[in-house]
C-alpha cells in the first residue's frame, strides 16, 4: 500500500510542475525586448485601440505578447505585429499596418499613453491579463470567430482563444485573472521616471474603417 501511495503523489507532483495549455497562452514580459520592439507593440496599441479603454489598450498588447509563443506566429513584437495575411487574399494580420492608417496624423496624447503602455507591458507584463490570440471589433462579425472560444469583451474588442482541448481551462484561467486584476489597486507607472498623467483619456473618435480593417479605434486581428 505504501508503494501505491508513494507513486500517487509522484504522479500528482508531476501533473502539478507542468505547464497547461492554457496557462502557456499567458505570455510573460518580454523584459529584454529591443527599443525598437516597444516601438512596434506602441504603434500596434495606438493603432488598433488607440482611444479604447486603457484596460481594452493593455488587453490588445497582451495578445500581441501571447502570439510570441504561439508556432503560427513569428517570434518578436515586430514579427507578430508587422505579419502578412495567413492565407491566400487575405489582409494583414493588423489591417493598420498595410491599409494606410500610420499616414494619417497621430494624436500626441494617444500616441504618448501608447508608449507608456508598451513600456509597462513589456517590464511588468498587463495588468489585463487576457488568455487571447484574436480579437476584433464588436461592430464587425469575421468569419474565423465561429470556429473559436469568446474569452471576454472589454471596450469594442471581443477576444477570443482557439477551440482545442485547452479552450475552457483558457477560459476559466481569463477569466480568474481578469477578476484578479480588476481587485487589486493598481501602482501608478512612470514611463523613463516622468509622473504618470492625471488627466483623462479624449473621448473614443467614430470609426470609418471597413469591416476587418484596422483603424486607430478600434480594430479587428484576424488569422
């Protein structure tokens, strides 16, 4: 009987020091990342919700982060974020990046708390945590959103997660984080040692981009 129990609690310690699917889609904070990385990951947040929520903000930047250790995706911030269409006719990963949105004129406001909140992501990792690899507008209805798992909506944004054996750990995992963060006081972050902003975010602008494109509020991923 001994040998029995010994070798459950072997079989048990082990279950436990492994990663789970849906823990892995949590990706940790790129704390080596390039300049030039954060630079990518803020042009993503501004472009895709530059005037959402800051929690929708952050939520898009870990998604781009989750992709990082995903196969399907490249291995760096740029990679994921500047990525062609996965299939024949398709748009780009973000439409911004190929559909003339980083020509029009930036808001300095935005564009500042963008880079402020890729600077954060990548130190500390996002304080909305989201189990997500896609996400896209609530406006829009593509048609890759059937054939995955909705994980939560914050702002314009519906993220999902892929439909596997891991989806609903995913799920609870998103959705035991989110609870988390939402109880716990934020620390204010100072980007380069400057005092976080104390005014609040311009109201969100109307949309004008085509379903499945990218605008700077707010956007669609697609596969």
């Amino acid at each position: 009987m001994g040998t029995v129990w010994i070798t459950a609690l072997l079989a048990l310690a082990a279950i436990a020091a492994a990663p789970s699917s849906a823990s892995a889609q949590l990706a940790h904070p790129v704390l080596s990342a390039a300049p030039e990385e954060a630079e990518c990951l803020a042009t993503a947040i501004y472009y895709e919700a530059g005037f959402e929520p800051r929690a929708g903000r952050e939520a898009v930047a870990q998604v781009i982060l989750n992709r990082l250790t995903d196969p399907r995706f490249p291995k760096t911030v740029c990679g994921v974020v500047r990525q062609g269409p996965a299939r024949r006719g398709g748009g780009c990963q973000f439409s911004f990046t190929c559909d003339g949105s980083e020509r029009r004129a930036r808001d300095p406001r935005a564009w500042a708390e963008a880079h402020e909140i890729a600077a954060e992501v990548l130190q500390r990792g996002s304080p909305t945590p989201v189990a997500a690899n896609h996400y896209h507008a609530d406006y829009v209805h593509p048609r890759w959103a059937g054939q995955m798992t909705m994980l939560t909506r914050i702002g314009r944004h519906i993220f999902y997660t892929d439909r596997s054996a891991g989806a609903q750990a995913a799920a609870a995992l998103n959705a035991a984080a989110l609870k988390a963060a939402s109880a716990q006081q934020r620390e204010p972050f100072s980007l380069w040692g400057l005092a976080p902003a104390a005014v609040s975010a311009p109201a969100p602008a109307p949309s004008t981009s085509a379903p499945e494109l990218a605008s700077a509020t707010p956007s669609t991923s697609v596969f």
